[in-house]
C-alpha cells in the first residue's frame, strides 16, 4: 500500500475508485422484482375478481337458471325483470334508511373517538387498541352475539334486562317491524364494529395537523374548543372526512351478514345484496337476473360515489378547495 507524507505524517493514499461493476442477480433486474412480488396478487385479482366481474356480465345476457353455462340469449331480459322486482325496489328503499342511519352516526362517533383519543396524555396506545378492537371481529359473531345476547326479545337479554329495571314491558328487537326497533339493533352492531376503523383514520389525520395554526389561532384570540374545531380541525380534515363518507357509503351498500343473520327469513328491511343473494342462490337460483342484479348494484355504487366524491370536492387540489 502506498503512503503519502503531509505535515510530517505518514498517511495511506487513498485507494483508486474502481469503476462500478454491473450487477448481477435479482437486485438488478428491478421489473422482475416488481412483478415477482405482485404477481400472485395479480393472479390472484384476475381470477376472483375480473373473471367472475366477466362470467357475471356474461350471465345477464342469457337465461340462467340452475345453470352457469347457459345457452339461450335474452337480451336486456334479466335487466327488466330485477328492475321491475318489488323486493329489489324496496331494498334499495331500505339501504337509503340504512344509510341515512349508519353514515352521519358513524363519521360523528369515529371523529368524536378520534378527539379524545388524541387528547390523552397517557396509555394513548392502550385506548386506541380498545376502540380499534372490535374491527377483528367478524360481522358474523357480531351479529349472533347482538341477536342471542343482547336483543333476543325475551326478558333474559341484556337490553330487555337493563328496561326491566325502570319497569318497562319485554321488547321483541327483531320479530315485528312496527315499530322497527331492528334498526336499532343493526345500527348499533355496525357501529360497535367499524368506528374503531374509521377512528384511526381521524387520528391519522389529527396528528398531522401542525401545530403552528393552533398557536397562530391562539394569538388572533381564537377560544379553544368549538371555535378552534370549526375553524381550524373540521376544514384540516375534510379530505380525510370525504374518504370516510365514501368508504361507508360503499360498505352500507355491501351491507349483508348483519341483516342476513338477526332478520332471518323476514320479507321487511332487507338490503339489495341479500335480496340478490335470494334471487340468485334461493330456490330458483336465477343466476341470470341475480348477476343483472348485481351489476347494476356496482353501476350504481360508482355512480353515488362519483357524486359523492364530486359533491365534496375529493382529489382536488388545495389550492383549488
């Protein structure tokens, strides 16, 4: 090794810069890698997604009864016929009270979690998990748990216990839509399992507002509170409060195993999902009209979410909102 002699010292002349190498291997081939990890996704996205999107658009056409692979061609048939359907009317009917119910209460509820949480000094982490929680269980138990345990209609459930105690007669939750206290044990298990989700989102949101238009607010007099969140907190999350809306709106219309499973085999206050589900997998299995069906369920899900999205603003600028 040479030596290079400065001030006196003996130093080590630095070594020659060789020219780079090519790699080799995997870490050179970047497009390989990128399919190499989203490649079985992709199979997987094509396979249970864009095919049965296709086999279903394909049935529609066709007179498909107890059969996936129909041959007699009926146009626009299956189309009319789910159009002109009572009970699919009346879902849609039932997902605009769903709706009407489920998205205010949730965006206030998840928000309002959201506030507190952040507001804590202490064990934040232990409330966010607690509130978080209930978003692994599935819709399924949920709504077993909220039909057998806490509404079941008879004096031993939890609800019709806690009303006991101020003397009020046993309440029959699920068995009599007038009045319709099913809604009532529907939104409350939707609630008690998506607000955690929706809760972290808000809190995402909150704790990337800086901290400087507080103190800014503060000095132009500015009261902490209702008047700081009006001003201040509500317009810093109106992207995140957009994608919440639109996320619940598409989930109240996916709205199925909580109806499904605490109504039964009730003709009042199904979705359209659960009204397809009967049509397409009851005991005509109309594979035909359930797939017009359900197309036309994603046509209008799209639809009200591009209004939606529209309506508040959702992928502009912030210079432009």
């Amino acid at each position: 090794m040479s030596t290079t002699i400065k001030s006196g010292v003996a130093r080590p002349a630095p070594a020659k810069v060789s020219k780079d190498r090519p790699r080799r291997g995997l870490r050179a081939n970047t497009t390989f890698n990128f399919w190499l990890f989203t490649g079985p996704f992709l199979i997987g996205l094509v396979i249970f997604v864009f095919v049965p999107i296709g086999w279903s658009l394909y049935l529609s056409f066709f007179e498909a009864r107890f059969t996936v692979t129909p041959s007699e061609f009926v146009g626009f048939e299956n189309y009319r016929q789910i159009l002109s359907d009572t009970d699919f009317r009346n879902s849609l009917v039932t997902f605009t009270v769903f709706a009407a119910f489920i998205v205010p209460t949730t965006w206030a509820l998840s928000l309002g979690l959201a506030l507190l949480v952040n507001r804590l000094r202490f064990m934040r982490a232990f409330f966010r998990s607690v509130f978080f929680l209930p978003t692994a269980v599935s819709y399924a138990a949920a709504a077993l748990i909220w039909k057998m345990s806490i509404f079941n209609g008879v004096r031993f459930g939890m609800a019709n216990t806690f009303l006991g105690w101020f003397g009020i007669e046993n309440i029959a939750w699920l068995d009599n839509p007038d009045p319709p206290w099913y809604w009532l044990v529907i939104v409350t298990v939707r609630l008690w399992l998506q607000a955690g989700f929706y809760m972290i989102l808000f809190l995402a949101a909150l704790q990337n507002i800086p901290r400087e238009l507080y103190e800014a607010a503060a000095l132009d007099g500015a009261k902490p509170g209702w008047q700081t969140f009006r001003h201040i907190t509500l317009p810093q999350l109106r992207a995140t409060s957009t994608a919440v809306i639109l996320l619940l709106l598409i989930a109240a219309y996916q709205a199925f195993d909580e109806f499904f499973i605490l109504l039964g085999k009730a003709t009042w206050g199904m979705p359209p999902l659960v009204e397809l589900y009967k049509m397409a997998l009851g005991e005509n299995q109309n594979y035909g009209a359930g797939s017009a069906g359900a197309l036309l369920l994603t046509a209008l899900i799209c639809l009200v979410t591009l209004f939606q999205g529209k309506l508040m603003g959702f992928g502009r600028g912030e210079e432009s909102q």
